[in-house]
C-alpha cells in the first residue's frame, strides 16, 4: 500500500500539469484495470499514444519519477505521524467533494488528520471577508449552530474573520468542522497543538490538498477556496466585497448551477451581497431563512414575493401561446430579469419544454399537438 501512495503523490505534484489531465489519466487506468504503479512503469511511447501525453509532458513525468525516492520517504514519515493519504480512487475519499468538482477539479489526493468519517457527513461553509462586521459574525454564529444541531459539519478555510467565527462556533455548539488548509499538511503543526482534544475525539478533521510540506501563501490561499466550496452541501455566504476569494469563489459556484445562500445586508451596509443576489444568490436573513424578497437585477430595487409570483405566472401564461427565447419573453412581458434568471426558472419547471437550438427556446407542455411537433422539426 506505502509503494502505491507513493506513486500517487508523485503524479499528484507532477507540476504544470492540469487536474483535469491528470484526473483523465486516472480514470483511463482504471478502465484498463492498470494501477499508477503501472503507469510509471510504461514506455514514453504508451504515455504519447495512449494517454496523449506531449513530449514536453513526458519530460514532466520523467521528472516526477526521479523523485520516487523522496516521496517513499514522505508517505512513511506522513503515515508514521498519523496522517491519512487519500487518493481520489479511496472510498475514504470526500464524496462530495467528487461530486461538487467533478474530473475537471476534483485534486487526485488529498491529505488529512483527523476522523475520516466527517468526510462522509452532510456539510456546509460559511465564507466571507476577514475583516467582516457585526451583522456578519452574528449570522456566522447563527448558521453554525443551526449546522451543529442539525449534525451537518461546517467546513471552515481558517482565516481570521468568517472563517475562524464558523469553526469557532461550530466547536462552540458540540459540532464538527473540516479546517481547509492554505498550506501543506504538515506545517500545520501550531493549529494541530491547539486543536489536539477536538482532533482526538473527533470533532475537527484537518485536510490539505498541497504539497505535504509547502508553507502558506496568498497563491495557495486562492487555490483552497474552490476545495472549501467543494466540501460543502451548502454554501452560506455572510459578507462579500466585489473582489478577493469570497466573490470569485461565489460566482464560479453560481456559473456552476450551485444554490448559494446569501445574506441579506442591512441598508446601510457596504458589501456586495445585494450585488450576489441580483445574480443568482438566494436571500437569507440574520438566522439563514429565505427572505420573502429578491433583489430586481438592473434597479437594485425591492421586488416583493407577490409581484415576483405574478412574473412567474406571467412567464407561465405566455409560454402557452408558442415557443420563446428568454429574450423574448423578458422584451414582450417588460419584466426586469436577466436572461439568465428566465432561463434557469423555466429549466426549474417541469412543465416547461427546453426546446434545443440557437437561442434556446422554451414551452408549456400544455400546447396543441401540432404546435409541439413544430417545434422539434
């Protein structure tokens, strides 16, 4: 078992060389019913032809092999220390985080200390600033304790501000959290004395996806963002500005078709959580409950829950007639949404057909024959 986990962490740090293509070699391993170890041992004409592999792709993975020595020495002394080395294949491995970033993301290994079985649990994360106000540590504490009592743990990135509130919280109701690290596992020594006794008695699970020995840094701090978002069932958003790791890490989960929980700022507030809700994000208040308000995408204005019902039936009415781009609908009916809110609210309904084509069109099932066979023709 050490001798795979070597070969695994040597194509896991192949440098420059994308998830995604590391994460197809994989798959096409296991399909073969070939291991890693078989890998490195193939010819350069096996990696070109059967792997698409580049010349200057090879020359990366020859590297890596040189350095089998070195990493035979890592997996001992990790394991020796009580760490868990998880390749992508291991049924230990995160499954929602599988999920969440599929072959194109998911790291193919991941390393931890801690009770594996957190793993395997329903999760959230509450993200936001690090200098976050009041109003947001509060809905912090709130979301966490709702976790804790609902047994789903909280996955934290361990900075100051929302983050170190939502584990703090956490440990605070007798729940559990994941500490997404910004650095290799194995420099995490300060935060392993502290958190010793939740550590051992299962409460808190430590895991990295870097370089077991490499120190923090701001690059390594933005690439752990997608990893905490990816653990999480739900995401929870307390305070965002319109930059940095919140919001980039927000909107590619919005892109992604992910439902973001956002936290509705009071008036006088200067964030861009209105802003992430325009776009997609769901309103929650203090206590993390959906709002009975949306935020219009172009005035920024107040839409309340009726007036946004009667869009919907609007929407609804309109369809019956033929088959419409979202553009279409939003010129005809003078509503103020996005192409993109019309889309994904018709794509929601089961009693609308998404009629494929460029632009996309959508119906209502409730049209006459001759009218729906029209539009597949």
């Amino acid at each position: 078992m050490n001798k795979e986990l070597t070969y695994w962490l040597a194509l896991a740090h192949v440098p420059k060389i994308k998830t995604k293509k590391k994460n197809e070699i994989i798959v096409r391993l296991f399909e073969q019913g070939k291991s890693i170890i078989d890998f490195f041992e193939f010819e350069k004409s096996t990696w070109e032809k059967e792997y698409e592999i580049t010349e200057t792709e090879v020359e990366l993975f020859l590297d890596a092999k040189k350095e089998l020595s070195n990493y035979a020495f890592m997996v001992e002394d990790l394991l020796e220390q009580g760490y868990n080395i998880l390749p992508i294949t291991s049924q230990d491995y995160s499954p929602t985080l599988k999920k969440n970033l599929g072959r194109t993301y998911a790291p193919p290994v991941i390393y931890t200390k801690g009770n594996l079985q957190i793993l395997k649990e329903k999760s959230i994360a509450i993200v936001g600033s690090r200098k976050a106000n009041d109003n947001s540590l509060e809905f912090t504490d709130n979301i966490a304790k709702n976790a804790s009592t609902d047994y789903k743990v909280v996955v934290s990135g361990f900075a100051k501000g929302v983050d170190k509130q939502a584990l703090d919280s956490a440990l605070k109701y007798k729940g559990q959290s994941i500490i997404v690290l910004p650095q290799g596992i194995a420099t995490f020594q300060s935060g392993f004395k502290k958190y010793y006794k939740q550590i051992i008695e299962g409460d808190v699970l430590v895991l990295s996806t870097f370089y077991p020995k490499a120190p923090w840094s701001v690059q390594l701090a933005m690439a752990r963002n997608p990893i905490i978002y990816g653990l999480a069932s739900e995401i929870y958003v307390a305070e965002s500005s319109e930059k940095g790791g919140t919001w980039s890490g927000v909107m590619d989960g919005l892109r992604k078709g992910r439902t973001i929980y956002v936290r509705k700022p009071n008036p006088r507030e200067k964030n861009a959580n209105n802003i992430l809700i325009s776009k997609g994000g769901k309103a929650v208040d203090i206590v993390g409950n959906l709002t009975t308000y949306e935020i219009n995408e172009d005035s920024k204005s107040i839409v309340s829950e009726s007036d946004l019902n009667n869009i919907e039936e609007k929407i609804i009415e309109f369809l019956k007639t033929g088959a419409f781009p979202a553009k279409k609908i939003i010129d005809t009916l003078k509503i103020d949404w996005s192409s993109r809110k019309v889309s994904n609210f018709l794509k929601s309904r089961q009693d609308i057909l998404t009629v494929k084509g460029k632009p996309l069109k959508f119906a209502h099932k409730n049209r006459s024959i001759q009218t729906q066979k029209s539009l597949f023709d």
